[in-house]
C-alpha cells in the first residue's frame, strides 16, 4: 500500500477516533463572534461610499483624497475601483513618489531585521524614516494647489494631505495580511514574494506593524472614512471614522470576543474540528488565536445585517485606558498584556521542546520590556497524556547541551525523558512556566495557554527531528535557549511551585474560587471559579480575559444595566474590559459530568484596585494551605 494511502487511512481513523470522544462536550463554539453597532450607526458599501466622499469632498471644496493604506492593503483593487468610478482622477501613489530608494531602506532596516529567520529587535522607527522627507514636503506643497480630482494613496497618504483634504483609512487585520503573505504578497517595498512566511512575518513584527500602529495612532481622529480592507474593496464595507471612533469606544465598554483565527500544525490534532466545527482540511489543526488583539480581528454588526471587520488592535490602541485600564497602560503602554490561545494535539504529536528568554535576555538582544511567561491549563486529555515540564534532578547540564547539539547537527534522535520531567495530565490540571523552564505539552492534549503577549518568543530546543509544514526544517534556536534554561528548576521544585499550584479562597457548595496560578515570577495572575448559580466579580479597574473551561453557557451581564446581556459558550474566550467594573456570569444548564460550571479569569498581578484582590491577600489564601 502507497505512503499516502496509509497516511490517508490513518487521517480517517482518527477523525473517526476523536468525533467519538468528544461527544460528550458541548459543541456551541461561535467563530465569529460579532459585537453590534450601536443603533444609528450603518456600513457603507464601496458605491456608497465613494459618494459619500464626493460630498464631502465638495462641501470642503478640496480636490484631494488621501487613501492612507496599512502595509498589506491591495493597493491595486481599490485603484480598480476609483478609476472605474472615476476614469479622469489624478492618481498618485505615494511609495513610488517619495519612498526611501531600496538601498536606503534595507540599510536602515537591516540592524533589526538581523539574519536570523525568525527573530529581530524592537525599535522607535516612525513612518517618516521610510520616506524622503524633501520629497514629502514636495508633494504636500504641489497638493495645496491642485484644483483637478487628485488621489494620492499608500502607506502615510495623510503625512502629505493638505488640511481640507478627505481622508480615509485601509485597515487590515494582522491575520489577514499573514495570508497575503503566504500567498504571495511581499512586504512593504521589500519585492520579496518568494522569501519564507518566516521572514516575512518577522518583517511585519518587528517593522512594519509597529510603525504602521504609531501612525494610526497619531491619526485615527483625522480619518472621515474607515475602509474594512481584510476584503475584495466590491464587496466590502466602510464606516464613517465618528462611527468608527465610536464602536470602538463602545466595545471597551462591555465585555466581547474578538474573532478567533486557526492554524494548522505540524503537532496538529483533530478536537477542535469537531468541538468548534471547523472545516476538515489536510493539515490538521493545532491552533485557536482566540485572544491575541495585537492580530485577531473585530467583527461589527449594523441593523441592517452588513458585517464591517476592523483589527482588533484598534480598540487597544484608541481605547487602551477604558479597555485596559490605567495601571496597565502607565506599565506596558498601548499594549494588550495577556494571550489566551488553544494548542490541539489530540490525535497529534508533542509540541516542540523549547524554553522562553528571561526576561534580561529580551530586553537585552530583542529589546522587549517584558517575557512570554505562561501557563498550560488542560481543557481536555486523553488517558496516558503527559506534559513535559522541568528538569530532572539527576541530569548533567553539559551532557543535555551536548546531545541537544548533536541531534541538531546529525538528525540524531535526542531522548527527552532522560532530562525533562514527564507529568502525568488530565483535564483541569494547571501547568505554570515561567520564562527559563524547559517545557512542552504532549500529545493527546488540548491546552488553554494563558500567557504574557511576546509570542514570536519561542526558543526551540528539540522538535522530535520534524519538518515544518513548508517542508524545510523549523528553526532550532540553542545558542538563545542555552543561555535561559534555569537548572535549578528540577523535579522537586517543579513539583511544588508548577504542577497544579492551586489554592482555595472560597468553597460554599454554589461557588468555588481558587487561585490556580500563576508563579510568583509571573505578572499574570489566574482564578478558577467552580459555579452553580450567578456569581458577581469586578474587574478592578483591570481587563479580565476568561475562558468557560466547563459548561455549555453563560451569560454575562451589567447589575446595573449598563450593556446588553452577553452569551459566551465552551471553551470560547471573552474580554471584559477595565471600564466595566462589575459583571454577572450565569450558568446556562449543566455541564456534563459536574454540578458546576468552570471559569477561569487571568488578570495582571497587583494591577487591580480592589482591596480583597490584592497579593496580601492571595498571600494570606495560600498561607492557609489550601492546596488541591
């Protein structure tokens, strides 16, 4: 029998496998999750639009139209479009008028780019180091003085726009711009079409996003027009920037999901096609990007049904005081702190072996302010699962390095059970990780990891002698995890400070709070909340991330009425904002096998302005020895 007939075969039988083992949970998931406009607000199709700017333009008596594009916009489809609208327009594209010149650009990128595939430095490069600022101010002068219909478009179009011009905004989702990339779409002015996914998101993380955030920042009040560009220009839709300013000041204002996002995996399993729903494709599945605002999405619905898609790190970014709340804005700035995302390796292989960077070495060779500490909580296991987490205490340092270094240089296999712990797992185990542990989960598994937001942060140490799902080798970084592996994390000290930490604040037979981590090291804090009848929480002045890890639904809804009832379901996650305060979660039925449903809520640690959430407290809770 040929490979792929085998390879075809075993596919079939795990699907089969994993559609009977997951029938006994609930299979409510919404994957696109939409937060709805408020009344009086409507979405404008491209025709509408265009004459809506028409107007515009005439009462202004401007003859200039700025179409300021997010690098990753088509360019090319919304010129289609205005020159079929209006063939006489005067189109000027800003990237071939003022521009670096190649050379120029490469040489000032190149310090953060590095050579490495995967990894390049933070930096404070704003949108007028990409330009020649004589030309910029060229055109701005010849603009002030056009009288004939002119478009200027591209990335910074309103850094030359003369003040009566109408501006508008392209903006695209991160997630949206990774498939451009796959796809062939090269980076901003890079002419790298053919370059691995690798390095082109790598340009994208350490480059072109950022700037890309500073300029929409500055700006965001002046746009009269946000265009969804995550779609074909004909069939998408736009929205005043008011409306947009103001959908995005209501979202922060009560609790939402933004639209999650899958990807397949090399380790990839076969749960969340059949717990989620998802379409079965070749690849299997191995993750759910259902919290990570910097590139998941958000979805708007008007009255009329017409569904309008903005990147979800607008709202952070415009928003960030209501949504996050002070404290969390003066400590990492206009950033969204915590990752909640889903790895799914039932029916699939361990994730890699890997360690993350200290939180020195970041700020030292990436220039980030803070690590990707985490954490793996167990949604779902199958018998014999285990998590690989710590070192063992009789291991030799230099013989682990030395046989990590063989294996890489040789394809020689490299035994990780000798040197890393192997914890037996089962659902609702809590794994914490703190930067510097050796760690992965394993097959048969699947985890919610809540985690701080620096995710390109992955040093792979060992990835079982795979190739990625381009068919080249995935990128092995010893020489970084050498330098953040902490010896002294072995099996003892991994047992009591890592595996299933856990402590009760309260027990009464309708609700349980526990504090189920994370590390002392960590600055993001998790609660478990076991639940039978409505329970009432605050948000402190702090964002809350949570997750309904058991249980059909919920509703969350204001005791003062202050947003609409809102329904979240298994295993989805949910954002309630800072400006919220306080927030009721009602069980919806009961969950299979328990009386209870379970939540669990990860805030930032000492973050929260409630006297009773305070570390003395969770101090004075753990002092008392309550240990699951």
């Amino acid at each position: 029998m040929a490979q792929t007939d085998r390879d075809d075969r075993e596919v079939r039988e795990q699907r089969a496998l994993w559609k009977t083992r997951t029938g006994h949970l609930p299979k409510n998931y919404v994957t696109h999750p939409v937060v709805e406009a408020p009344e009086g607000i409507s979405f404008l199709d491209h025709e509408a639009l265009l004459r809506k700017i028409e107007l515009l333009a005439k009462e202004r008596s401007t003859a200039v139209l700025a179409i300021d594009t997010y690098p990753g916009a088509d360019v090319e489809d919304i010129i289609r479009a205005i020159s079929a609208h209006d063939p006489n327009a005067d189109i000027v594209r800003l990237e071939d008028v003022a521009a670096l010149p190649s050379h120029d650009l490469e040489a000032l990128l190149a310090p953060f780019l590095t050579d490495d595939r995967v990894f390049g430095r933070m930096n404070d490069l704003e949108i007028t180091d990409l330009y020649e600022g004589d030309e910029v101010v060229r055109l701005r002068r010849d603009l002030e003085h056009r009288r004939d219909r002119t478009v200027v478009i591209g990335w910074g179009a309103t850094l030359v726009a003369p003040q009566p011009a109408v501006k508008v905004l392209v903006d695209v989702a991160r997630w949206e711009i990774q498939h451009r990339q796959r796809a062939g779409q090269p980076n901003w002015m890079a002419h790298n079409p053919e370059e691995e996914s690798l390095r082109k998101y790598k340009r994208s993380f350490f480059i072109e996003w950022r700037v890309a955030d500073r300029h929409k920042l500055d700006r965001f009040d002046e746009f009269d027009f946000v265009i969804d560009g995550n779609r074909s220009i004909d069939s998408t839709f736009a929205v005043s920037g008011a409306d947009a300013r103001s959908l995005l000041r209501e979202t922060a204002r009560r609790p939402f999901r933004v639209k999650p996002f899958f990807d397949p995996g090399v380790w990839g399993g076969y749960w969340m096609e059949h717990v989620v729903g998802l379409e079965p494709q070749d690849k299997p599945y191995a993750w759910c990007f259902d919290c990570v605002p910097e590139e998941n999405s958000l979805l708007f619905s008007d009255a009329a049904g017409k569904t309008l898609e903005l990147p979800a790190i607008d709202v952070v970014l415009m928003e960030s005081e209501n949504l996050l709340g002070e404290a969390i804005v003066r400590r990492f700035g206009r950033e969204f702190p915590i990752r909640f995302d889903l790895l799914d390796t039932m029916g699939g292989q361990n994730l890699s072996l890997q360690v993350h960077p200290m939180l020195e070495y970041i700020r030292e060779h990436f220039g980030m302010n803070y690590t990707q500490d985490e954490s793996y909580y167990l949604l779902d296991a199958a018998p014999g699962a285990v998590t690989y987490l710590g070192l063992r205490d009789d291991i030799d340092p230099p013989a682990m390095l030395s046989a990590l270094e063989r294996s890489q240089a040789t394809g020689e296999s490299f035994d990780a059970d000798d040197y890393v712990n192997v914890w037996p797992t089962k659902a609702h185990d809590h794994f914490l990780i703190p930067a510097g542990t050796v760690h992965c989960s394993g097959g048969g598994t699947v985890v919610l990891e809540v985690s701080a937001t620096p995710n390109l942060f992955t040093f792979k140490l060992w990835d079982w002698g795979r190739m990625g799902l381009d068919g080249r080798p995935r990128p092995i970084h010893l020489e970084h995890g050498r330098e953040n592996i902490q010896w002294d994390r072995t099996t003892e000290w991994t047992r009591d400070h890592l595996v299933n930490d856990i402590r009760t604040v309260a027990d009464a037979e309708e609700h349980t709070e526990e504090i189920t981590g994370l590390h002392e090291q960590e600055f993001i804090q998790t609660r478990r909340h076991w639940f039978s009848e409505p329970i009432t929480l605050r948000t402190g002045g702090t964002v809350r991330v949570h997750n309904l890890v058991s249980g059909a639904a919920a509703v969350i809804s204001s005791p003062a009425g202050a947003f609409e009832p809102y329904e979240v379901h298994f295993a989805e996650t949910f954002i309630v904002p800072a400006a919220v305060d306080e927030y009721t979660v009602s069980p919806i039925g009961a969950p299979t096998g328990t009386p209870r449903h379970g939540l669990l809520v990860a805030s930032v640690r000492g973050a929260s302005n409630i006297p009773e959430d305070t570390e003395q407290d969770d101090r004075a809770a753990i002092a008392k020895g309550d240990r699951a």
